[in-house]
C-alpha cells in the first residue's frame, strides 16, 4: 500500500471531506440539444461572456469555494466566476488562502455568532478563512445564528433595505418579469394591512415589499395603492375589474417558545360602478417552527397564487 505522501505547511492543502464532496462537480459531463458533450470549464472557457454563480450554505459554502478554486485550476477567467457563500467554514490552510485570495471572487456572508465559520481553526488548526467578509446581524427570532432559514431572512432584508436607498437616491423601481395570471382584467391592490403581534410590528415593512413584488410580478398591469381610503371608487376610477385586499397577522403558540402561526388573509372582489361584491377569500397560515416569519409569511404566497389563478380562470371561462 503506497505511504501517505505528507505536504508541508507551506503548500496549499483543503478538508479532505470537503474535497471529497466537490469531485465530481466541476468536470461534471453536460449535454445540449446537439448532443455535444461539454464540461463545465469547457462552457466557460468556449464563451468568455457566460458567467456562472456558485452559492451555498454551510458545506454547500464549502464546496462553492472550492469548486470555484478548482475551476480557475481547470482555466476558467475569474472574470467568468462569482463566489457568495453564507455560513461557510473554512476550506484549507493559509497557504491555500495566500494563494487564492487575489484570484478567486469570493464572498463570504457571515452571521455574528455563527460558530461554524470558526470551527476548523478552533478544533483542528491551521485552517484560514479568505476573501470579501460582510457580517450580518442575525434575525431576533432565530437561537441559532447558523440556520438556513436566518440568513435567508437576513438576505431578504438586506436586499430591501438596499433597494430602498437605491430608490431613494434616484433609481427606478426595478422591473419584474410577469404576466403569471393571463387574460385577466384589471386589478387593484390595495396596501397590505397590519394585523401583527407588538414583537413582530418590525417585520412587517418587509413583508409588505415582498408581497407587492409577488403582485407586480404575477399582475403587471394592476394598480398599486398607497392607501385603503375609499378604494371601491379608486378602482373604478383607475378602470379596474378587480380588487385584490390582504391582511396579515399571528398567533403566538402557547406550547412552543418563539413560535408563532402566521396568518395572511386575502380577499378578491368583484368591482362595479355601484358596488364591490366578495368574488373570493381565503387564508393561509404557517408555523415559524422552521422558519422566520418573514420566511413564514413569503410561504404562503404559493396558496395566495393558486386562489388568483382559480379566481381569474374561473372569470375567463364564463366570459
């Protein structure tokens, strides 16, 4: 059996079992509609204008680092990469850092508090962490500062609060590809109103944006109010068929600590001249046992889309 051969510290060295884990990725076989048979590298490197993305969570962090290390090691352009990584420990030693820190585009999104971005270095040693470092604050309703479901609620945040500002200092609202529901006539989206717990009040901007994107994404040609003062005849003004008003609120588990049932409520109405009859209701509701509730709040727009489609199809065909 042939003997381990031992690298010096000075030579650039990975976690085995994170190493492991990305074999096969990197040089995996893909097939277009030609059936020509193309690597990742070879996409990458027959076209300098595609570009590709790796992301991840935790090991999923891991293995984007170092899959995109291994890409630039196959002949892929840094240009051509981007690395964002969330929770991710550490891959390798400070000479495999020293090495690819000036070449490989990486991003690594930490949340303060999260033990796993340190543990290599604590436990076993000689590991470094490299690249581009941006702390976020964990979430008030998640324990641990590690979970998935927090730093997608961080991200989520992030995101709004940064279109805000870009809003605010001048640039347009960005456009969304739509157009889910077809052949529908026009809506009017009334404001979300806030129904919430005192401790949640401070998510609720939030879930307010992400709503609105779902409207504008799924009803591009509705129209969206600022407030709810006498929207029956500002949607017949605005020439719209439809109204579409939603209310979200909670309900705290008595059992379960910081857990709490999130409700979204949402009415469609029939609009005209003379009236505003309640074409359809429903509510849907979801536990923060796995989620934040923002995260919550966002899973249930799936239902909220299937009571649209139902509703607008179902006006469709009795035309």
């Amino acid at each position: 059996m042939p003997q381990k051969r031992r690298l010096p510290p000075t030579e650039p060295k990975v976690h085995k079992g994170f190493n492991e884990f990305v074999q096969a990725g990197p040089s995996a076989v893909l097939r277009n509609p030609q059936r020509i048979h193309l690597s990742f590298p070879d996409l990458l490197r027959n076209d300098r204008n595609y570009k590709l993305l790796l992301t991840g969570h935790s090991l999923g962090g891991a293995a984007a680092t170092l899959s995109g290390a291994r890409l630039l090691s196959m002949g892929v352009s840094p240009d051509q990469l981007e690395i964002i990584t969330f929770g991710a420990p550490a891959v390798g030693n400070a000479a495999f850092a020293a090495h690819y820190e000036p070449i490989l585009p990486l991003t690594r999104i930490v949340h303060s508090g999260d033990k796993v971005t340190g543990v290599l270095q604590t436990l076993a040693g000689g590991y470094r962490q490299f690249g581009r470092e941006i702390l976020w604050r964990p979430p008030d309703m998640v324990d641990d500062a590690h979970e998935l479901a927090g730093y997608i609620d961080s991200a989520i945040k992030n995101y709004y609060d940064k279109r805000r500002l870009a809003i605010e200092a001048g640039m347009p609202q960005p456009v969304l590809p739509g157009g889910k529901y077809q052949n529908h006539e026009r809506v009017y989206i009334t404001p979300l109103t806030n129904n919430l717990l005192s401790d949640l009040s401070s998510d609720f901007w939030y879930m307010q944006e992400a709503l609105l994107d779902e409207y504008r994404q799924a009803l591009p040609d509705s129209v969206i109010a600022k407030d709810r003062t006498n929207w029956r005849e500002a949607a017949v003004a605005a020439g719209c068929r439809w109204a579409v008003v939603s209310e979200v609120g909670a309900v705290k588990m008595k059992e379960v600590e910081n857990t709490y049932y999130i409700i979204f409520t949402q009415t469609v109405y029939n609009i005209t001249n003379d009236s505003a009859s309640v074409a359809a209701t429903a509510v849907f509701s979801t536990s923060t046992s796995t989620l934040t509730p923002l995260g919550a709040f966002i899973h249930t727009f799936k239902g909220m889309h299937a009571q649209l489609a139902d509703q607008f199809n179902k006006a469709s065909q009795g035309k």
